[in-house]
C-alpha cells in the first residue's frame, strides 16, 4: 500500500506537511521520499510525500510480512 501526493512544481510547504507526515509514521508507515522528484517526459513534478507501510500477518508461529 502506498500514497502520494502529486504536485506539478515543488511548492513551499503548508502548515499541514508536518502534521500529515508525523500522522503517517505514528501510524506505523515508513517515510520513502520528502519530497519525491519525478520527470514524466519534459515534466518535472514532485511528490510532496511518498511512503509505504508494512504489512504483516501470523498463522500459529509462523508469521509473514509482504513489503509493497
């Protein structure tokens, strides 16, 4: 599972780029990119935040996690 939010050109900051990315980490995801720099073509856009989270499960004693 992954999220990201897509801008054109890499603007300042708002007031809720901290807020959000502390709100993702307490929720156990894992911060890849701050900012993500992407070129599409001629383009050149950024991903003000890119991040993944672990996901994991048990069975008995045996568990398993699946990275996406």
């Amino acid at each position: 599972m992954s999220i990201m939010f897509i801008c054109i050109d890499m603007p300042a900051r708002d007031i809720y780029h901290d807020a959000v990315k502390n709100a993702l980490i307490q929720a156990g995801w894992i911060i890849t990119d701050d900012p993500l720099h992407l070129k599409w073509g001629q383009k050149d856009m950024y991903v003000d935040l890119g991040a993944k989270q672990l996901l994991a499960a048990e069975q008995g004693t045996k568990k398993n996690s699946c990275r996406n």
